[in-house]
C-alpha cells in the first residue's frame, strides 16, 4: 500500500467524477440542488486531498477534454 498512489488514484476519480456532475447540471433539469451539494462535497473533499498531497498534479484540460468527449 503506497499512500501516495492511493491518494492521487482518488483524486483523479474525483476529479473526473466532478467533471461528470457539471455536464449533469449544464445538460439535464431537476435535482440540481443534490448536484449542487455534491459539487461542493467534492470540491471540499478534493482540496483536503490537495493538501495531503505534496506531488499531486491536476490538469484542467484533463477535465474539459473528459467534457467535450460526452
């Protein structure tokens, strides 16, 4: 177990997975208030995970190009 490895893993999940609830929000109506709360869940969650991480690298292209894809 590298906590390290496990950590950034998670964190590219979670990145890709928020990048899923914006096109969820932008393309589809109604429970946008449970996407809104787990948007900033997931934004909380992911700048503690930051903040563990000292070599941790996130690209935002990364997410636009997962967006342009769906």
């Amino acid at each position: 177990f590298n906590q390290e490895t496990c950590l950034i893993r998670s964190t590219v999940g979670l990145l890709e997975y928020q990048a899923y609830l914006d096109y969820l929000q932008n393309e589809y109506e109604g429970d946008e208030e449970n996407i809104k709360d787990l948007q900033s869940s997931v934004r909380t969650l992911l700048q503690i995970m930051r903040q563990k991480s000292i070599d941790l690298v996130t690209t935002p292209t990364a997410n636009l190009d997962l967006l342009e894809k769906m």
